[in-house]
C-alpha cells in the first residue's frame, strides 16, 4: 500500500510543476507578443508583473500623459472580443502602444501613488530589457 501513496504524491507534485510550467509559459509568450507587435498599455503592464488593479490604474495614467503631450496610438483596431475573452455586442476601437511609445510615455509620467511609482519603475525595466 505503500507504493500507492508514493503514486499519488508523485502526480500531486507533477500537476502543480504542469501548472507551474503553463503559468511561466503563458507570461513569457504575453512578454514576448509585447516586444514584438502594439499592446494596450494595461496589457504591457501586466507582462511588466504588475498586478491587474494596478495595471488598469497606471494605463489610465499613462493614457493621460499621452493625451496631454500628444502622442497618438500606433495602432487602431477594430474588435469583437470583450476584455473577458467573450463576444462583445458592438465593435469597438482599440488603442495600442509599441514599447518605445510606453518608454516615451513613462518619461512623462510622475505618479504620486506608492503602487503606481513601483509599478512605473517595472514597466520601465520590461520596455529597456
């Protein structure tokens, strides 16, 4: 009986290093799709590490700044998904950002929340790497 408990362990510990693997896995492909084409600044943020709250705040921010120095989007799409991977009922403009326009736009930025500074800083170490 022993060896059975020996079995369970091994696939308890072998599905929590699958899952392990397929979050590692999901980040680097995000992180990678960001380098590579236009992301939404929340999007980029994420990718960066920082949390999904956060993100959403500093994006807004950041969305701010380029308004207020004129930078327009890279790119504008049209889409017909919703934020939760559904189907939204109307199209939608979407706005994107390559990373040299988000480093452009963080060296506008001065945020004075504690959350929003460390999180700037984050940002700031994904788009120079």
């Amino acid at each position: 009986m022993a060896h059975l408990s020996i079995r369970r362990e091994h696939r308890a510990t072998r599905r929590v290093l699958r899952a392990q693997l397929r979050r590692r896995t999901a980040g680097m492909r995000l992180a990678s799709s960001c380098r590579r084409r236009p992301r939404s600044i929340a999007t980029m943020a994420i990718a960066a590490g920082v949390e999904k709250n956060t993100a959403a705040g500093i994006a807004s921010g950041l969305r701010s700044v380029a308004k207020r120095i004129g930078l327009a989007p890279a790119q504008t799409a049209r889409t017909r998904r919703t934020v939760n991977g559904g189907r939204a009922r109307k199209t939608r403009t979407v706005f994107r950002y390559t990373l040299a326009q988000v480093r452009q736009l963080l060296a506008a930025y001065k945020p004075r929340k504690a959350a929003f500074v460390d999180a700037a800083a984050r940002i700031a170490a994904f788009a120079t790497a």
